[in-house]
C-alpha cells in the first residue's frame, strides 16, 4: 500500500500490520519521497512504487520492527544502491547520512 496521507505507526499495527506479528516492511521512493508498506516481500513493495512511477535507483527498504519500535534498514532493494554509491555492505544500510536522509522521508508518512 503506498501512504498517500500521513498514517500513525499505531494504526500500522492496528490495520495494516498483516503478514508478520513484530514487523512491517516497506519500500521508499529517495527521489519523490513516497512510502509504501505491509506486504509480504519488499520487492512487493518495490513493484508498487515502479507501478506509481519510480525509478529503481531511487528504491530503498526496510523494516519497522515492533518491539522495541526500530527501522531496520536492510532490505533487497538496497543491494544496488549501495553498491553503487557505496553506503552499505550488500543489503544493510550503512551510511549515516544516507540514513538520516531516508529517516525523514520514512517519519514525513509514519507520524
């Protein structure tokens, strides 16, 4: 599901919590600063965000984990990108930079 209005990580786990109990993933779009979530795979997610117009250099995932509440930035989407801009080792974000960026996009649809 792509956040079209800001959705409270409440209701995340309240509605839109529905393949895994302590988690969910998502996919963000760097570029046009879009968020989807809650599927069962991120290339899933991917999927949507190319179907609503992204380019896939601009795709990265993760995880929001229940508890204790923490993104987990390390996801499929990520292995490209960081092995080209060099910010992480194959799936795990590792740039803190890169992070703090891709953070705010991330809190800009999860309030």
């Amino acid at each position: 599901m792509i956040i079209k209005e800001p959705i409270s990580l409440n209701d995340i786990w309240t509605d839109h919590n529905h393949y895994y109990d302590d988690m969910v993933k998502f996919c963000l779009d760097r570029k046009r600063r879009v968020v989807a979530i809650d599927a069962d795979m991120h290339s899933d997610l991917e999927n949507e965000l190319y179907d609503d117009g992204s380019d896939d250099r601009d795709i990265y995932g993760g995880n929001i984990m229940k508890d204790p509440i923490e993104v987990i930035w390390e996801a499929h989407p990520n292995i490209a990108r960081n092995q080209e801009l060099g910010i992480g080792k194959g799936r795990e974000l590792t740039d803190l930079n890169t992070i703090d960026e891709l953070f705010e996009i991330l809190k800009d649809s999860i309030i």
